[in-house]
C-alpha cells in the first residue's frame, strides 16, 4: 500500500495550451456546420468531439501522465462501447 | 461504523483513484445507453432531425461548450496549484469552475424555459402534431441534457464539497487525492457535454 | 500459502462488539464478513417468499384452467418471482454473500478497499428490494409485465410500474458499489506475494464478474429510467405511435441482462474450482485456461445479446452474428467443465457435501448449458422461443448453476463463516431429495416446450396435462428438500459441532485463519509463497 506522491506538476501554461486548442476545434466545428458535407457531416463534427476528448482524457484527466493501466482501461471501455453500439446497427442497418 | 482501527497506512490514493476512474466508467456507460438511442433515431429519422435541430440555439449551445471547456482547465489548475502549495489560487480556480458551472445551469434554464414557453417538450400537445423524428429529437435533447444538467448539479456538490475541505486543510499539496477525484468528474460531465454538443446543435 | 494458523485469543467476528451494540453492530458494521451475512439472511428471506410464489404458480399448473388463483394474478406472481429471483436473489448473490465474505480473506487482506462503500451497498440493495416488492400492495395492482418489463406494455399497463422499475434501478447501484469495491481490492490489497497468476480461482472469478457488474448494469438502469419516462411523460422513445421502436427497448434491456447471467453463472464456476481441487485431493487441471476462460467469458458475454430476441424482427444479419457468438460464447464454459472433470481424473476423491453439490451442478448445468446451445440455433429458436423449453432452460442453467454452487458454498464454507459443522447426514438427505425433486420439476418442461406449451400461460390444452401434474408434483418434493437443507444450516449454525480451521484440507488462505475468523482475519498480512490448490 504505498503512498504514491504524484510526482509530475503539469505546467498552468499546458492547460491554457489545451484549452486554447479544445477553443479551436470547437469554433470549427461550428463553422463546418455551415458547409454541407452530406453523410460526412455527422462524422466530421465526431472525430473533432473525438479529437477533443482525446485531448481532455490525456492532459486534463492525466491519463498521459498516469500508470499505462489506467490508459488500457478507458480505451477498453470505449472499445466495448463502441463494439456494442456496432452490434446494434447490425439490426438497424439491414432490416 | 465499526470501531476497530482502520488502520492508517490504509490510505491509498492511487486505490482510489482507480476506484473514481472506475465510477466514471459506468457513467460512460449510463450515457452510452441514450446515446445509442441518439444513434438509432438519428439514424432512422436523418431529415426530422435535421430540421428539429433548428430550433436549437447553436450560439447558446456554442457558448455552453466553452463555459465548460474553460470550466475544465480551471478545476485541473487547481490541482497543479495545490500542488505548489498554493491554497488561495486552489480555491479561487475551483470558485470559478463552480461559478462557470452556475453560469451554463442559468444558460440551460433559459434554454428550457423558451421551449417550453413555446410548447416544445415531452408529451405536449404541439409536440403531438409534430413528425415522429422530432418528438424522438426532442425526447432525445431534454432527457440527454436533464440527465447531464443533473450531473453538472452532482459535481458542483462534489467540487463545492472538496472546496471546503481544502479551506479546512484536510486537502492539502500531500494529500490531494479527493482533488483530483472531484477534478475527474468534472471532466466527464465535461466529456458528455463534448458529444451532445455536435450531436444536438450542430447537425443543422 | 502461508501455513500459520491464525491464533485463538482473538474473538470472532460474530461477537466483536464495537461502537454499535445488538442489531446497530450488525447493520451498522463495516465488516465485510457481517455485511456478507446481512445480504445472506435478507437473501434467505426474499428467497422463501419468490420460492413460495413459484410453488404456488406450479400448483395453479397442476391442471388446465383455474386451479387457486386467476390470470391477472398468475401474470403478477411470474413478474414478482422473476424480480426478486433475478434481481435480488442471483445477481447479487454469490459475490455478495461469498465474494464479500472470502474475497478478502482468499487474498490475504484484512478488508475490501472501501468498506463503508460496502456497507452501503448492502444499505441501497434492502433499500431497492422494498420500493421493488411495496409495487404489490400500493396503486393499481401488482406489476404484470413479466421481469422484462418490455414495451410498450410497460408503459401501457395500468399496474403499478413504477415503484418495481425504480426498485431494480435503485439495486443496480448496490450491483455497481460492489463490483467497484472487488476490482479495487484485487488490483490494491492481494497480500505479498500473490501475483495475479497465484490468485486462486474464486477470486478470479469475481474479478471477472465485477467488471460486468460495473460495465453492463448502468445500460439497464439507464434504459428503466427510459421506462419512467415513458409511463410518465410520454417521451416516445418506445412508443410506435410516437416514432419509438419497442425492439430498441428489448436491444438495451438485454444487453445488460445478457451479461447479468455471465454475473450469475461466473462466480458460480469461480465456487466449482474451489471445492473440487479440495475434496479431490489434487491441484486444478488448467489453472490458466480457467482464468482465461473466465474473462474470455465476461468479454464475450456482450455480444450475445439478440439471442433473446431472434423473433423479436431483428434483420437477418443481426440473427445470424448473434447466433455464431453465441456459439462461441459457449466454448470458454465447456473448457472449464474438462478442466473439472479431468482434475478428478485419477483423483482421491473425499466425497462430503460441497463435493456432491459440485457433481450435481456438472450435470444440470451441462443440462442448461446444451439446452442453451439449442436455442442458440435459429432455427430451432422459432419453435421453441418463449416455449416451456426456455424456462426449462434457465432454471437448469441459473439455479441449477447459481443455485447449486451457493448451496454447495454454503456448505464448503460454512464451518469457517460460523465455526460450526452442520449435520452431514440431513446435508446429504436434503441433497438428494431436492436434486430428485429439481429434476422432477424442470426437465419435463423441456418436453412441453417441445411440444408447444407456451411460457407465461396459466392455462394449457389437455394434451399438457401430464406433464404438468408430474412437474408440479417434483416443485413440491424439490421444496421439501429446500426446508430439509435451510434447517439442517440454520440448527447448526447454533448448535452444531464446533469446526476446526481446516475442516476439508484445503489450501486456499481462508483455511489458514480460525473457524469463525476474528474481525481483522489476520493477525499478520501472510506472504504467498505457492500457487494455490498446491497439494502436490
């Protein structure tokens, strides 16, 4: 049962980095509404709310600083999320 | 409670961490389940949708997302300034996270309160006349939304909790695990809002 | 393993007495040992009144038409049966009775990681099975929806819904709290020593369970909250009228309860390899393969779900992928039942109740198991979907599977939980008249299923009759064996002869501390040195 001190600080200055990058992609997802991409729209607006999260479980959430288990773990979980939501649209998809 | 000594290396902190990731998980997984209803109505009703989206504010939903975003980065400072011992920055980083939070609560308040003032909500006659898809849409945004609004209620509760424990010194630059714990919910209220965001406001 | 045994100046845990005197020490405590007993005796309660409910569904089955009760009645006493069997009795079960009793103590820890989380697991479990259970007597009649609560009669009946809805909404949290607290405690307090592959098996197998626990149980708490919405505000999200899919419902409900069985059945099989390398005599044959196979199982488990639905109007894809995982889904279990049976091989066996118990679940859960394998495949799910056949099925492979191994554990650990031996010879009467009475009742329905006698039915045509009487006749023997067994435990939980620490020979932790523990199960965190099952 060790006390483990967390020995790494993470600097103000990355957040604001952070930050200022999460701004970003999210005034663009705004803008990018605004051009029809068609069947594209919904994926794209995703993989920046992807892209954004990645960013918040990394450096916000400290997973990159973090004992690599904890990283398996909440990849796990996606992934079983995303499989399951996959098997769903088995049904949807070909009725 | 028992009174046998519980004893005191029992402290551990990366335990309860896993403990809290683990807690997060399931609320993962709580909003997987309406988002794979999101996923299937969405994909069953593109147009109505589409077209019940309009009726969302995008600014306000836009600004609800930085509220938050900003809101993130405060509440994850205060760990790095408790950590330099710094306890007036903690608590002045985690007062405006609460207050970030209190302004997007006003926001959604307002948000609501017009829909509904125009007749817009689960089981209204208006909502009746309405194509399927847009009473699915609108079922979709206020139990999605009330179920997130709830956890934002729950984490400034737990954040407000922490505020006063380091106020009382008991989270302290040696011992700031609950920091970090609160901090981590809030980054999956944070998350969630990350997703329903794109999903309600931006699919005009 | 450490061989020291635990010292006997200490008192047990059955008398510690701390802040809290009487019945306070006893709801009030952290001890995982007490909290493990609370759940066992509300367990034993809620167990008797679903028994009782299921006895009096089979005497309304002995003969065609009304028997003692009317439909609307026979419908509400399926639905309280299911809920409390289901919900109260088997998910939580074994983990909580023996996950939180041993797990600890099988690792070599004073504890699990978050004790009064514990404790107020067990607090929201009586909270939930009393909003679940007050549905019967408050409002417009007891719910009559079958434990499923599938829309859109969920939401259409005018029984009274809510209270059982938010009730097993309410255990789920209980369900979560303790799958949160077991990962933890395996991840943080195995004692020195104790790798992950010097685990032994009932632990592995908790750990498995509880990462379903926390996984799978927050999609049908989300998905009930869906139903409350819908009784109460009409959100749609079911509603055909209103643009929703009922098969959307069945999706999300079983996509949880499919992994709840995996819940049920893994800590079942974690029970298995315990007692059978104990009276074997003889180390387990393919510890790994039992490990893997045990999460290959809580992993796989996920994906199987559309196999309750295959004539729900699922596409064609979505039928034929459920079908093959459910296939394989079936090969990490037959992998374990080998591995058991082949660590009998050439064993010198002690045969004593655990041990017999053991050997009745190899049969009725290859019973269940094969009859699962059957209405894994499509086409013969179209016959025998929501036939007799299914409730044949389930009550071989959960009570059969679930059931036995907690009686089995029951009686392998109970000199150590109580410090008392039970009557070896009433234990074994009992065995054998409820195995006899289980079988009598279960596998003609295996028959009516085949032959088209309908689930959920109070009446039947003529031509069901016989082996309906021949059915009801074994629930009533399978009952008696019941009381035989409870009040054999029960007498020698207080008057039985006092146990020794190691009663069976066995060579896991719990064997090495004193019969009944004292609260704090080690004076000293031993040092694991060997494997477990080392009995070469």
């Amino acid at each position: 049962m060790e006390k483990e001190q967390r020995p790494h600080i993470v600097r103000y200055q990355t957040y604001v980095y952070v930050l200022i990058a999460l701004l970003l992609m999210t005034f663009t997802s705004v803008a990018v509404t605004h051009i029809n991409l068609g069947p594209y729209t919904v994926s794209t607006a995703l993989i920046l709310a992807a892209i954004k999260s990645t960013l918040v479980l990394l450096i916000f959430m400290h997973l990159k600083f973090d004992k690599k288990f904890y990283g398996y773990m909440v990849a796990s979980v996606f992934l079983l999320f995303f499989c399951v939501i996959t098997i769903t649209f088995l049904d949807y998809l070909y009725r | 409670m028992n009174n046998h000594v519980h004893i005191d290396e029992h402290r551990d902190d990366e335990g309860a961490k896993t403990g809290m990731w683990i807690f997060i998980f399931t609320e993962i997984l709580l909003f997987g389940g309406l988002f794979i209803v999101y996923s299937v109505y969405r994909y069953l009703n593109p147009l109505a949708f589409h077209l019940a989206a309009h009726e969302l504010s995008t600014f306000i939903g836009t600004l609800n997302t930085v509220i938050l975003l900003v809101s993130s980065m405060t509440i994850a400072m205060s760990i790095t300034a408790i950590q330099y011992k710094n306890k007036k920055l903690t608590l002045i980083l985690m007062g405006i996270t609460l207050l970030l939070a209190f302004i997007f609560l006003v926001n959604k308040y307002f948000e609501w309160s017009g829909k509904i003032s125009h007749g817009i909500y689960p089981g209204s006659e208006i909502l009746q006349e309405a194509s399927r898809g847009e009473i699915l849409f609108f079922g979709l945004y206020y139990a999605m939304t009330g179920l997130h609004a709830l956890h934002i209620i729950i984490g400034m509760a737990f954040i407000g909790y922490v505020m006063r424990m380091v106020a009382k010194n008991e989270v302290r630059h040696d011992n700031f695990i609950l920091l970090e714990n609160s901090g981590l919910y809030w980054h999956l209220v944070d998350l969630i809002w990350i997703f329903l965001f794109p999903l309600f406001y931006l699919i005009t | 393993m450490s061989d020291t045994v635990q010292q006997h100046n200490q008192k047990s845990y059955l008398e510690y007495q701390g802040r809290f005197k009487g019945l306070f020490a006893w709801i009030f405590s952290t001890d995982h040992k007490r909290i493990g007993l609370l759940y066992l005796y509300s367990m034993l309660v809620l167990f008797s009144v679903a028994a009782i409910i299921g006895l009096l569904m089979k005497i309304e089955l002995i003969a065609p038409g009304k028997t003692i009760m009317d439909a609307q009645t026979y419908n509400s006493f399926f639905t309280l049966h299911g809920i409390t069997m289901i919900f109260l009795i088997v998910v939580p079960g074994l983990p909580a009775v023996f996950g939180n009793f041993f797990l600890p103590i099988m690792i070599g820890a004073k504890d699990v990681a978050f004790p009064k989380l514990n404790l107020l697991s067990w607090w929201i479990y009586i909270l939930g099975a009393l909003i679940a259970l007050s549905a019967q007597f408050l409002g417009d009649g007891p719910p009559d929806t079958g434990w499923t609560f599938y829309a859109p009669y969920s939401f259409r009946t005018g029984t009274n819904m809510l209270p059982a809805v938010t009730g097993a909404f309410i255990l789920g949290f209980s369900s979560i709290a303790t799958g949160l607290n077991f990962i933890v405690t395996i991840h943080r307090m195995r004692a020195p020593g104790m790798s992950w592959m010097k685990m032994p098996l009932f632990p592995w197998a908790l750990y498995g369970t509880a990462w379903i626990q926390v996984l799978a149980t927050p999609i049908v708490g989300v998905t009930l909250l869906m139903i409350v919405l819908e009784r109460t505000m009409q959100i749609g999200f079911f509603d055909p009228a209103l643009g929703g899919d009922p098969i959307l419902y069945q999706h999300l409900f079983w996509i949880y309860s499919h992994p709840a069985v995996y819940i049920m059945i893994l800590p079942a099989m974690g029970v298995i390899s315990e007692i059978i390398p104990t009276f074997a005599r003889k180390t387990i044959f393919g510890y790994k393969a039992i490990v893997v196979s045990t999460l290959a199982i809580a992993f796989v488990g996920y994906f199987v779900w559309g196999h309750h639905m295959f004539t729900s109007g699922m596409s064609g894809t979505a039928l034929y992928t459920f079908s093959i995982l459910t296939f394989f889904v079936a090969i990490p279990s037959a992998i374990k039942i080998f591995n058991w049976v082949a660590t009998l091989h050439k064993a010198s066996i002690d045969i004593q109740t655990p041990f017999l118990w053991a050997l009745c679940f190899l049969f009725v859960f290859m019973i269940g198991g094969l009859s699962g394998m059957v209405l894994g495949a499509l086409s013969a799910n179209v016959h025998l979907h929501d036939t007799a056949f299914v409730v044949a099925h389930f009550h071989f492979i959960v009570f059969g599977g679930t059931g036995f191994a907690f009686f089995g554990a029951l009686h392998y650990w109970f000199p150590k939980m109580f410090g008392r031996m039970y009557d070896k010879g009433w234990a074994n009467i009992g065995l054998a008249v409820f195995f006899t009475g289980f079988n009598t009742l279960y596998l003609p329905m295996f028959y009516l299923g085949m032959i088209g006698m309908p689930r959920r039915y109070y009446d039947y045509v003529e031509e069901f009759h016989g082996p309906n009487i021949v059915s009801s006749f074994g629930a009533m023997l399978m009952i008696a064996g019941l009381i035989i067994i409870i009040t054999n435990l029960v007498r020698s939980a207080r008057k039985g002869e006092k146990a020794v620490a190691d009663p069976w020979l066995g060579k896991t932790l719990e064997w090495t501390i004193s019969s009944p523990p004292s609260l704090e199960n080690f004076e000293e965190i031993p040092l694991v040195t060997k494997a477990p099952y080392n009995y070469e």
